[in-house]
C-alpha cells in the first residue's frame, strides 16, 4: 500500500513535468527579420539595462554574437530568475548555461533562444506553447560566432517515457514493467526512436552551419538522471526497481547518438553526462544536479537545477578553452 501511495503521489506530481513537453507542428519553414529575432528569440537586455542588472547582458550593435538554442533542458525552466521578456511558455533562465557562459567570457551578443518542449521541428517552425515562440532558427545570422544547441530529448519522449514508466511502476504482474512495455519481446522502442532522431540532429546541425555559417556549434549532450548503481529514491523516481538497468541506458544511447551526429556535421560535442555522476536526483540537496518529480531546490521536474546549470556551464567552457 506504501508503494501505491508513493506511486499515485509522483504521478499527481508528473503534471507540471507533462506540460513542460509542448505539441509542435512539424511543417512550415523559417524566417524573421534580425530585428525581430533580438526581440522574439530572447535577445538579453540593452546597454541601460546592464549597469543596473549584472545578470542582464547588452546585445551588440552587430547582432548575435552568440546564439543559445534547445529544449528545457538547455533554457533551465523554471530556474530564477526567468527571461521577462521571452515567451512565457518557454520557462528560460538567466540561470541557464548559455547566460553563465556568455557571462564568464564577457560575451555582449547573446541571443538564447532556448524553450521548454522544444523538438527539431521547432527550430524551422513556431513552437506551439504559451508566447507562440518563433522558430529558434530565426535568431541566427551569418554573422554569429557560436552557437550551442541542446535538443533531442523531446523528439524521443522524454516525458511520456517518465510518466509511463511510473505509471508502470505500479504494476503488481512484473518487476520491470517499464522494460516489458518499450523493449519486450526483444524490440526496444526507446532505441529505434533514438535511432529515428538521428538524422534530425544531423539536419539541425546542417541547418545552423548553413545559416551562420562562421559558427563554431557545440551540441550539448544530457546529464545523468538516474544513480548509476544500487536502488533509486521511490520519493523522487518512483519507478519499478527492476526498470533501472534499463532505464539507465537510455540517456547515455541518446547521448551517443547526438555525439556521433555532431562529429559527422563537423560540430562539436560538449559531455554533461560524465561529470554528473554521483550528482543524480537520488542525492542530497546541495549535490544533486537535476531535480526528482518533487523538487527539493528552484529548478523543473526531472531537470537540471541551479547547480546543475553551472555544471553544465563549465563542460561548455571547458570545450570553448
């Protein structure tokens, strides 16, 4: 009975995590004037703004300097204190990594145009959540220097995975029936739509080297979730014990995958996987990185947190030199 009012209270608290995952149309195209992107994309602040805010950063008067894109894992939704200015939907960060990296190598053209839920599509297509953000893509120029990219986990499911696989976890007919519902009978879901995904990193890649085409692009990969070994923490991952071998493999594969992508478009990879082990949401507050569905510190569920931002920060400035 413990273990089912455990369960019943992580899916109560899964809601908010469901939302984080917007609906995007997968059609359409790009486009938007530079001006339009400083305003739609999230563009960072102003010259009057930066002498009273240090956490503001003024745009320079050639454009996007450096253009932040991806999903809610690289905007840190719901992290203080959040963009005023970029669609609401987007939950983005002051805190996210493309601002502390922009900070810490005194970049004065960041343009983040990062959102909750974003997929690939939505990086040539308006995102369908709350602000109707714009495509991401629309933020890019010829001009810009760098771009870092954060996207994958949505287009595999990333939600519906957590949610289901704590609905599963209530199950009383098998051990692991998270692993019985997306890899029985020898055909592993998860792992074909990581497959399916490839070729789209591999086009989004191609499409920010067309579009700004001086960029150097640096792909950020998924820290760990999961502890690596020995049981999980019913109260922040309450799923099957006996999904966690199978479960743990799943953002390393990902991670993989978006590594092997990135080096065939001639991009660079950014590792936040290895670094985060033994920060995972089993772990206490103050050494977790990524929060569990009943967050302890700022931070969205099953996402990175403040410290996990910084983290994550230091892997891109560490590929940067």
């Amino acid at each position: 009975m413990r273990t089912t009012r455990r369960a019943i209270a992580g899916l109560a608290a899964l809601t908010a995590l469901v939302a984080l995952s917007a609906c995007s149309d997968d059609s359409g195209g790009s486009g938007g004037s530079a001006n339009a992107a400083d305003k739609r994309a999230g563009a960072v602040g102003g010259n009057d703004k930066a002498g009273s805010n240090p956490s503001v950063l003024p745009v320079a008067a050639s454009g996007a300097t450096y253009v932040a894109l991806g999903d809610s894992y690289a905007a840190g939704v719901q992290i203080p204190t959040i963009v005023p200015d970029a669609p609401p939907g987007c939950s983005r960060s002051q805190s996210n990594y493309a601002h502390l990296v922009a900070r810490q190598k005194n970049i004065a053209g960041l343009v983040d145009a990062t959102c909750g839920g974003a997929r690939t599509p939505d990086m040539t297509v308006g995102q369908q959540s709350k602000g109707s953000p714009p495509p991401q893509f629309d933020a890019l120029r010829p001009d810009t220097a760098l771009v870092t990219l954060g996207i994958g986990g949505n287009d595999i499911g990333f939600s519906e995975i957590v949610t289901m696989c704590v609905i599963q976890g209530r199950s009383t007919t098998s051990t692991q029936p998270c692993t019985d519902k997306y890899a029985g009978g020898g055909n592993d879901e998860l792992a074909k739509r990581i497959a399916d995904t490839a070729p789209k990193i591999a086009a989004t890649i191609a499409g920010i080297k067309q579009r700004s085409p001086k960029a150097r692009i640096l792909v950020v990969g998924y820290p760990t979730i999961l502890p690596e070994s020995g049981p999980s923490c019913p109260a922040q991952v309450p799923v099957a014990e006996g999904d966690l071998p199978y479960l743990r493999k799943v953002v390393p594969a990902l991670n993989d995958m978006i590594a092997k992508e990135a080096a065939k478009q001639g991009a660079e990879y950014v590792d936040t996987y290895t670094g985060s082990a033994g920060h995972d949401v089993c772990k206490p507050v103050g050494t977790k990185w990524v929060e569990g569905i009943k967050p302890e510190s700022p931070g969205a569920q099953v996402h990175p947190n403040a410290l996990g931002q910084e983290a994550m920060s230091k892997a891109v400035l560490a590929k940067l030199g």
